[in-house]
C-alpha cells in the first residue's frame, strides 16, 4: 500500500493540520484557527506560533534543539526528515521518501507500507504517524511559518527581536542569527514581536 501526503499533514488525519497550512499559507488574508472568523496577521501568527509550542511537547531533543533559536534553517529541516525516515524505517513502517519543492519550499511524502493487509496498513501508518509527530510536525509548521511571512513582516519581526533583547540585556545585533543566552526573554519578546505585526509598520 503507497499513500502519499502533504508536509505538515498525517495519512488519514489530513484535516486540521491542511487548516493550519492553508491559515500559513494565505497569511496576507485573514484566517482563524476555527476555520472561519477574521483576525489580524499578528493573530494568525500567534496561533501559528502556539500550535509550534504545543507540537515540540512531542518532539524528540533533537527537533526540540534545532527550534531553540525560534527559527529553522533548511539544513536543520532536512536533517529532522533525514530522522523521519530513520524513524519510519526501524519502526518497520515501510518505505518512506520525502520530496522538497523548490519552488515552494514545501515538503511531500510518499509512504509505500509494503503490504495490501488494511489491519496492517493501519499499523504502519500509526507509526508513520508517530514518527512524524516526533520528527517532523514542529519544524515543519515553523518552516512554514518562516514562509508564510512577507519580507516586511520578517524585517519587522527582525527589528523588534533585537529591540526587545537588547532591553532585556542581551548583546545581539542581528535576530535570528544573534546568540541570545536567555530562551525565556527571547520567547517572551517573539511572543511580543509577533503581536506587534497585527498593527501598521
């Protein structure tokens, strides 16, 4: 059995995590998490942020690690799919190949389960699942997240990061990329950055 899916969406689960992309992906217009609704940029992107939070809980400490900085890189995205595949592989989940979309810059997966026993199928693809949420889910809504953003968005999220941190004491000249040495003060300043794109630049 091959099943192929989306970045960010699980074989069979498609439904809320499709939401969340398609929130991301149409970021210039308004979206709430509920599927209807308006709100601002800076509440779309706070609902973006939260779901990030809320899916590193299952994440493993390497996906954990590579979202330290709030911020992930294309190395670091295809080292968690190289993990993904590790992960579906010795769960003996099947086969697992992941494409890149450069024109996009989206993920795809294709799962063959190597096997037309549904019970098994089954199995398989809740391990595919699994390893997915362990891997993959967090880097993935924060790389789409990254994208979603327009260039002024980012330099003002930029701006505001190292405003904020500097006033926090921190030396960084340049976010992301700055070393900052306080995680707490940095979530808390990104939390305050993001609420600050819902208003004019």
């Amino acid at each position: 059995m091959t099943r192929s899916a989306p970045a960010g969406a699980t074989p069979g689960r498609w439904g809320a995590a499709a939401s969340l992309l398609v929130c991301l992906a149409l970021l210039g217009a308004s979206c709430a998490a509920s599927g209807g609704g308006q709100g601002s940029d800076g509440d779309e992107l706070r609902q973006a942020r939260q779901f990030v939070e809320e899916a590193l809980a299952g994440s493993s400490p390497e996906a954990v690690a590579a979202l330290g900085d709030g911020f992930v890189t294309r190395a670091e995205l295809e080292a968690g799919a190289a993990r993904f595949r590790s992960c579906v592989s010795e769960a003996g989940a099947g086969e697992l190949a992941v494409t890149f979309d450069e024109t996009t810059a989206e993920l795809g997966y294709d799962l063959d389960t190597g096997t037309s026993d549904a019970e098994v199928a089954e199995q398989r693809l809740a391990a595919f699942d699994a390893c997915h949420q362990r891997e993959m889910l967090a880097l993935e809504a924060q790389w789409d997240l990254q994208h979603a953003m327009s260039p002024d968005q980012k330099r003002r999220l930029g701006e505001a990061m190292v405003a904020c941190l500097q006033a926090g004491g921190e030396t960084v000249t340049d976010w992301p990329g700055g070393e900052v040495t306080d995680a707490a003060l940095e979530s808390r300043c990104y939390d305050e950055a993001v609420a600050g794109l819902g208003s004019a630049g």
